[in-house]
C-alpha cells in the first residue's frame, strides 16, 4: 500500500471504526456489496454505504403522459407523494 492509497482508505477505516456501514467493489465488477468485515483488499474500491434518500415527487402531464418529478415545497402539489431510496 502507498501513501496515496492510505489517503484514499483513512476516511473509510474512520467510518468502519464508528461503526457504519461500508461497501465493496472488485476491480472489473460494477456492484458494490457490503462489506460487514473489510480484509482491506489493495486491489478493490471500498465506500462507506449510502443512506437511502426521502423526497417529494409530483405527478406532471406532458401530452398524454403522466410524469413525476422532484418537488421542494410538497403543499403546493397536489397529488404529491413521499418517496423513500432502497438501497441495495
């Protein structure tokens, strides 16, 4: 391991050492899987796991279409509802 690759990992072990969540990524695969007890792999890409996303969307008409789209202020949109990321 070199310097530049302990810079990259500090804030991951810190994370993993406050006890939330990581993931892991094997060079050439394009999923990330949890990583409940990290080996510290030189060759693989680590993260600290996403928090899953709450937010508003509302239903919008274009053409014959209904569309939903994120909306701040959700009082103002009728048909409005909260949406809630699964994160897997």
């Amino acid at each position: 391991m070199n310097r530049e690759r302990a810079r990259e990992l500090l804030p991951i072990i810190q994370a993993f050492a406050e006890g939330k969540a990581l993931q892991f990524r094997a060079p050439g695969e394009s999923w990330w899987r949890d990583e409940h007890d990290p080996v510290w792999s030189v060759g693989g890409q680590y993260r600290i796991k996403p928090e899953p996303r709450e937010f508003w969307v509302a239903p919008f008409n274009f053409g014959n279409k209904e569309q939903y789209r994120q909306v701040e202020d959700p009082v103002n949109w009728a048909g409005s509802i909260k949406v809630r990321e699964v994160i897997e």
